[in-house]
C-alpha cells in the first residue's frame, strides 16, 4: 500500500464512524438543544483536517478536499433520513460543512507554523538564555 493509500485511511475510518453513529435511532450522548450544531461542527473539523492530510499526501487540490468533506456530509443527512428516529436537516449540513472547513484550515495554517524555523516563530527564543 502506498503513503498516498495510506494517508487518506484516518479519513475513511472517521467517516466509518460517522455512518456508524448516525445509523442509529439515537446518539449515545444526550445533547442540549443548540449544542448539537456545535457537535456536528467539531465532528467534520476532525474529517476535515484528515481529509487535508490525504490531500496533502496526494497532491489533490484543498477545493478537491473541500468538496469531498461537503459532499459527505450531505450525503450522511441524506442517509440519516432512512433511519427512524432521525431526519436530514439543513442547518446540521451547514453545521458540518463549517466544521470541514475549519478543519482544512486549521491543519493548514498548523502545518505552516510548524514548517517554519524556530526563528520565524513568534516568542521562540533562539539566542541562549544567559546563565547567571
């Protein structure tokens, strides 16, 4: 298997999940009202920032990626209006395509900073700290 292969499997196997879950009448955590959205958010900004670690392994394009994510995450809506004591909503979709965006991003800006020397980090020391 190839690391092309290989780095988009953390994205296969939380989407796995996420199928998995929302195959079922009720979530395992009771939710207040309005904290779902929150959930569905940081949900897909975990498949959104694996889905950017296969993009980046396999030079996809980020609006590629981007795609990807949204186009699950309409598709788990959908799928959810086939299981009874769920349905598909809009505003969930929304939620999760603000969470695959902000995972991109956030993996994105994560490697830039971290591509940086030392020295182009803000508050890094690199002088030697003077012993007294």
């Amino acid at each position: 298997m190839t690391a092309r292969v290989r780095a988009w499997l953390p994205a296969v196997a939380w989407g796995a999940l996420i199928f998995l879950v929302s195959s079922r009448p009720t979530i395992p955590v009771a939710l207040e009202s309005g904290t779902d959205k929150i959930a569905h958010c940081l949900v897909y900004a975990v498949l959104g920032a694996l889905l950017a670690r296969g993009q980046v392994a396999s030079g996809i394009s980020v609006g590629a990626a981007a795609t990807l994510g949204l186009l699950y995450a309409a598709s788990d809506e959908w799928h959810q209006s086939f299981v009874p004591g769920r349905s598909a909503d809009a505003a969930d979709w929304i939620a999760d395509a603000v969470g695959v965006v902000l995972g991109l991003t956030l993996y994105h800006r994560g490697r830039r900073r971290w591509a940086r020397p030392d020295s182009a980090r803000p508050g890094v020391r690199t002088d030697p700290i003077p012993h007294e």
